[in-house]
C-alpha cells in the first residue's frame, strides 16, 4: 500500500491544502497570459484569418448594391452573415476586440522587455568563466609580453571589432557586441503598435469617396456630390474642406502604331486637366490629374482611377417635354472600351409607368457576327446599342448601380409591328422614336468623364513610418548576432610571455564563433609585432 492510501498517515492527498489565487492572482495570471509573446502572434494569426471574410463577402462599405444583390441571391445564408457582420468585417465588434487585444498584448508584451534591454545595455559584460575550454568555441595562444602588456592589446583588439569591453580583474576581459539585435526585435514590435495606431487612427479620422466626373461638370467636396462616400466614426461630412474642381479636359492616348513595339489599342497615358478652387472667393488654378501623379487639394488627395465615355443622351416625351437630358457613363468591359450603361428615365411615361434604357456604347462600333462590339478604344465611330423596358425602375426601393438596370419590376418594349424585342442602334446626331407614344430617345454626342477618388488618411504618417520601421527592426534581429568574447591571461612557463585564453559563447546557435574567434587573435598578433 502507498504512503498515501495508509489510513493514519498524516501525509495523505486529503489532508495537502491546495493554494488559491485569489482574484488578483487570476487577474495577474490573466495579464502574463494575454502579454505573452506567444498570445500576441496567436491573436497576429487570429487578425489575419478574421480578414478574410472581407476577401470573400462584399463588403457594404465598399459597394452597396453589390451587398445587397448577394444577401438578396443567398435568403438563408444572407441574412445570417450580415447579423454577424460578415459584410461590414472591419467595423464589426468581433474584429474590433481582436485589434485591440492585439494592441494591449504587444504594448504589455514589448514594454517590459524594452526596459530590461535598456538595462542590459547599461550593465557591464559578465565577468568571464574560470574554465574558457569547456565554452563551444576555444582557442588558446602564447604571445611574447607580460600578462599587463597583452591585456591591453587584447582590449583593443576587441575594441576594434566593435566589442563592448569590461575587466573584472586583472587577467581577464569581457567582451560583448549584437545589443542591435534584440533593439532590432524591440523595434519590430514596437512598429507594429505604430502600424496599428495609424491604420486605427486613419479609420476613426480619415475618409474615402468616389466620384464620376464627366469634362465639363464640377464636383464639390460635399457629401451629397459624391457617387460613394464612406467617412470615418468620427468624422462629420459637414467638416469638409470646402473646394471645387471642373474636369475642363481629358485626354487618352492609345497605341495606333501597329508596326511598333506595342500592342494596337494599349493605353499609353491619362491625363485630366481640372480648374481647382482650394475654397469659395480663391484663384482658380489649373491643375493635372495623373494615373501616379494625384492632386493634394488640403482636403484629401485626389486619385486618377478610371476613365469612360459618357455619350449625351435626350429623352422626350410624346409632347416633346424633355424628361432626361444628361451626359451619362458607361462603364468599360475590354481593352476597346465596350462600355455598358443604363439610362433612367424618372419622369412618367404613360400610365404612369417609368422608362429605362440598357445596353452598349460602342467608341469605334461593329456589328458583326459576334454582335455589337468596339474594335479601338478611342472614339471614332460612336455608337449606341440600346434594348429599352418601360415599369417601375426601383422595385422595393432596393439600391441600384448606376451601370445598370433592375428590370424585376419592367417589361421589355418591342417594336412598333410587335413582333419582336425593341433594338435601338443610334450614332450622334441621331434621334429614334419609341412605339406607342413613348416619346423619343437621342444620342446627342459623346464626351469622357474621369473617375476621381478623394482619400483623406491622417494616419498614413505614422503607418508608413511605423512601416519602414518595423522593415528596419526585422533586417536587424535577422542579419546581426549577440556574441560573447571572453579572454583570459596567464603567465607562461617561458620567461617575458603570456598564453591567452579565448572562449566565445552566442546567444543563439553561431557557426561563425571559431571564424570570430580567429579573427580577434589575428587583431592581437597584429597588435603584438
């Protein structure tokens, strides 16, 4: 029978008083755990895997309808994903508390260790081990001199390759170098807390909005004029900075040289000319919107993202009362711009219903046996390719794109014999009638529109520093080594020298100890001669 099964020993299991924690020691276990190196990479890994829904799912923020077409294609699915915020991943409270665990974990994680290696680099070598031979890396020489002589060599020896030196008495030396090392990891750390305070700083402060600007209209920095805006939590549209550009010109360059280098139809540049106005009552100054050369307007910077055609359309009614007159974008599906677009008309036709119009603008039109299609990206034979439905234009008030059409709720005309769907080909200059009194459609002409992003981000500072940073932190703790040189002297049997003990030791596995090794005393022999 065991000690602890015996009935009348004072020494058994039942009697042994577990220790408690307490509450303030499961808070303390709680913060060790959670300020562990090994929780910070778990919730780094964590962060990265709660990404990828933002990858995956549409996200509102970014395209509205296209959120909403999906929930709407996915009843069971959809609704479930959006109440967990599938669709709005990086505002959602479950992606917002791994940030932010993420943020205390590496500020309660490098902290600390920072203040320990401001002291390790303050504090003195450590003194040197009595036997150097049982180090991993060892060497031993005799020199001529006495032991006084050779020990100041030696600390200039070690001096020379950038080692910290320290006698602890009067036969030996220690030697330290690499504390760029772990400054380096400590760097790394402490930019990614930078990294995370500016993207969080930018997301709280910073702003985003797309606009579609065709040559001739103004944008004003307003909430109401862009095509998508999504501001940051706080941030109030009411605050922007109050400037104005007009898109006076665009101009694109493609590749006609068909004997050249390049490809026939490759875009070549994309240049917007703009009249800037940085506030009501300032100078006009003419300014250029490039693909790489944006406009810093003290509001934001302004991206030259896209561009299309935007073909002048008229639609009348059967009064000739114009019910849609404006230049409207296309939104280009190849290299020769093959463009699609819709046409909304919102005025009532008759019975009240409500006209639309979808199709293709063709810049240099075919109509071939693959059907209509653009061969050349510039505009040099125009052309409208429409298919035209007549209904209600926003059933359920859903969100639409401006390229398209939602014809759930429309029905397709056909022609005026009513024997087959309504196909509408129209050049500029070129007005069709519509069958049953619905009026009449024209293509006026054709002009280009730019698609201009505005981005204010205050934090892009202190990310793209924090960014370098941490790039320089992790080239440090990769590429230099802490090492430990140790020296010891001892007189020899041979009178007026002295055999040198060497022994290194790495923090790490070094297969380059012997080689450092060799190198110290080959500085020590030069010295000695």
């Amino acid at each position: 029978m065991s000690l602890s099964t015996q009935p009348n020993d004072p020494r058994r299991d039942d009697d042994i008083t577990q220790p408690t924690l307490g509450a303030l020691g499961m808070l303390r276990f709680a913060w060790r755990q959670l300020t562990s190196m090994r929780t910070a990479l778990f919730l780094l890994l964590l962060l990265a895997v709660a990404a990828l829904p933002g990858s995956i799912f549409p996200q509102r923020s970014i395209n509205v309808v296209r959120t909403t077409e999906w929930i709407a294609q996915h009843e069971t699915a959809g609704p479930i994903l959006d109440r967990l915020g599938f669709f709005e991943v990086y505002a959602s409270p479950w992606f917002a508390a791994i940030y932010l665990l993420l943020f205390v974990s590496l500020v309660g994680c490098v902290l600390p260790r920072s203040k320990v290696h401001w002291k390790a680099m303050r504090s003195q070598p450590p003194r040197a081990p009595k036997r150097l031979e049982r180090l991993a890396a060892h060497e031993s020489v005799t020199l001529d001199g006495s032991p006084e002589e050779v020990l100041e060599d030696v600390r200039g020896a070690l001096r020379s390759g950038r080692f910290r030196t320290h006698s602890h008495d009067d036969t030996t030396v220690s030697a330290e170098k690499g504390y760029l090392k772990e400054t380096g990891n400590l760097l790394f750390h402490l930019s990614l807390i930078g990294v995370i305070l500016g993207v969080a700083f930018g997301h709280l402060f910073g702003w985003k909005g797309d606009v579609i600007l065709p040559v001739g209209q103004t944008f004003a920095n307003t909430a109401a004029r862009f095509d998508t805006l999504s501001p940051g939590p706080l941030v109030d549209p009411a605050d922007f900075t109050p400037f104005t550009m007009k898109l006076t010109r665009f101009d694109a360059q493609f590749e006609r040289d068909v004997k050249g280098k390049g490809q026939f139809g490759s875009p070549r540049d994309f240049t917007a000319y703009v009249d800037f106005q940085k506030a009501p009552g300032a100078k006009v100054e003419k300014k250029v919107i490039r693909v790489n050369g944006p406009l810093e307007t003290g509001g934001g910077t302004a991206f030259l993202l896209g561009n299309g055609y935007a073909p002048h359309i008229t639609v009348k009614d059967a009064q000739g009362n114009v019910t849609y007159s404006d230049a409207t974008p296309f939104l280009a599906q190849d290299n020769n711009y093959t463009s699609v677009g819709a046409v909304k008309v919102a005025g009532a036709g008759p019975a009240g219903k409500q006209l639309g119009f979808a199709g293709l603008f063709l810049p240099t039109a075919v109509l071939d046996k693959q059907g209509p299609h653009s061969i050349f990206p510039d505009a040099l034979e125009p052309a409208l390719a429409l298919s035209a439905f007549e209904g209600t234009l926003f059933p359920g008030g859903r969100p639409q794109s401006v390229y398209s059409l939602d014809t759930s709720g429309m029905t397709q005309l056909k022609n005026k014999e009513g024997t087959d769907l309504l196909r509408i080909w129209l050049t500029p200059g070129q007005t069709y009638t519509l069958p049953g009194g619905q009026g009449t459609i024209t293509f006026d002409g054709v002009e280009r529109f730019a698609g201009i992003s505005i981005r204010n981000d205050p934090g892009k500072e202190l990310t793209l520093v924090s960014a370098l940073a941490a790039l320089l932190g992790l080239i440090l703790s990769l590429t230099i080594r802490r090492r430990r040189v140790f020296v010891r002297v001892a007189p020899a049997e041979q009178q007026g020298r002295t055999v040198v003990s060497v022994g290194g030791l790495a923090k790490d596995d070094d297969e380059g100890m012997d080689e450092l090794l060799d190198d110290v005393l080959t500085r020590l022999k030069e010295r000695r001669t």
